[in-house]
C-alpha cells in the first residue's frame, strides 16, 4: 500500500525556473491538500480540493498553483521560483473533506530555490 | 480565524524523564477536533491522536496521554518515562467547523529531544 507518493523528494531550483511538485494518493481520497513547513512556522496551507475538479486557496497561496483533474493527482506548480519558497512541502490527503477524519501525509518534498 | 500556539519551540529530558508539551487553541466555533502529529528525524507525519470538542475525556495511549481541557482552550500530551526514540518534532493542530473544509491549522512545532 503506497498511500500517498511525493515527488521529487527534494530539489534544488534555480530562481526564475518552473517547478512542478507531484502527489499522487491511491487510496481514492476525495480531499487533498498542500501544506508548506517553514521552521518557527508549523504547517501552512497552500491550497486544498475537496473532490476532483475543485480547488481553493489556503493560507498562503501567493506564488502557486494546483490542478485536480482526478480523484488521485494533485500537482503543485510554482511559476516562478523565488528563494522564499524554499520549504519543505508535504501533500496531504482524507477520505472526504469532514471535519472527524485525519488526513494522510505524504513523506515531503525539500525545495530550495537558489 | 482558527489559530494554535505552542509556545514551547524546544525541549531537551533526559532518558526516563516525564514531558509535557502544551498546546493552547483558539476558535470561535463550537464544534472542532484537535490533533497531534509526530515527526521524526526521517521527516514524515505521524497521526497520534484525534479529539472532538464534545470530548473531555483525558486518554492514554501507553506512554503517552493527553489533556483537554475547554475551560483552558488546551490539550496538552505527556509522555511518560521518555524514550531516546521519543525524539522529534510534534505538531498539534485544529480542525474547526464552518467553511474550512476539513483544513488544518497547526502549532508551530514543539522539538523535543530526549537524550540518553
């Protein structure tokens, strides 16, 4: 049982440069989620989808943009790389967006933009 | 706005020793859960617990426990007789009602190491 894959695990970008993070979950999830882990800071929510074909903007959603064309792709775009993007990006996912369930975390993704 | 503080960025027990990590949130709705996630050195997010408003009751999960209390807006975890292993990163975080959308709000992190 994979869960849920990240990739890449880590990459370093140069700023300027495109970058698009990829998360895929196999457990028929229908809310996804992006959070950004910044030391100091905790998990900070990027954007969310609560079911394929809808996406909406967390906390900091300056910068990037996803796209929820299924039920198991949820990928990340950065336009335009900036050094402050340099985090640690976790996927997430649940079984529907209510309140009473976790949510599963992928294994993270280190960016650093240079 | 949802919004959790935990004020302790790190701590550092010897082997055996009893912690507490504090976790005080804020929120205007009535109906919410609360959580807590372990991350070890190897970085991924481990659920721990999960707690609804409607639930006071303390648990305890082997060596470790949690206290909700509403009165205080805390819930706080212990662990008992703390383990090398014990070592990492915790994150409690709070899942409220109304338009969120099952989005969680986290803590800032507690780092906990326990030496041996």
């Amino acid at each position: 049982i994979a869960g849920i894959t990240q990739a890449p695990t880590s990459q370093i970008l140069a700023a300027g440069r495109r970058m698009t993070l990829r998360c895929t979950q196999d457990m028929r999830h229908n809310a996804m989620y992006w959070y950004r882990q910044d030391l100091g800071l905790g998990l900070r929510l990027i954007h969310y989808s609560n079911t394929a074909g809808t996406t909406g903007k967390g906390e900091v959603p300056d910068g990037y943009s996803v796209s929820r064309a299924n039920t198991d792709d949820f990928p990340l775009t950065l336009a335009s790389a900036v050094p402050s993007q340099t985090s640690v990006y976790f996927c997430a996912s649940k079984p529907s967006s209510r309140m009473n369930t976790e949510a599963f975390f992928g294994q993270g993704t280190r960016l650093t933009v240079v | 706005a949802q919004k959790v503080t935990q004020a302790q960025t790190e701590i550092s027990v010897v082997e055996k020793e009893d912690v507490t990590l504090d976790c005080v949130y804020e929120t205007r709705d009535t109906t919410y859960y609360l959580f807590w996630y372990k991350q070890p050195p190897s970085g991924e997010l481990v659920f721990l617990i999960r707690r609804n408003s409607f639930d006071e009751q303390n648990e305890i999960s082997g060596r470790y426990s949690w206290n909700f209390q509403k009165s205080t807006s805390s819930f706080n975890f212990t662990i008992t007789a703390s383990q090398v292993v014990d070592s990492a990163v915790y994150f409690c975080a709070l899942l409220a009602g109304g338009t969120s959308y099952g989005k969680l709000t986290f803590g800032q992190g507690t780092i906990l190491t326990v030496h041996p």
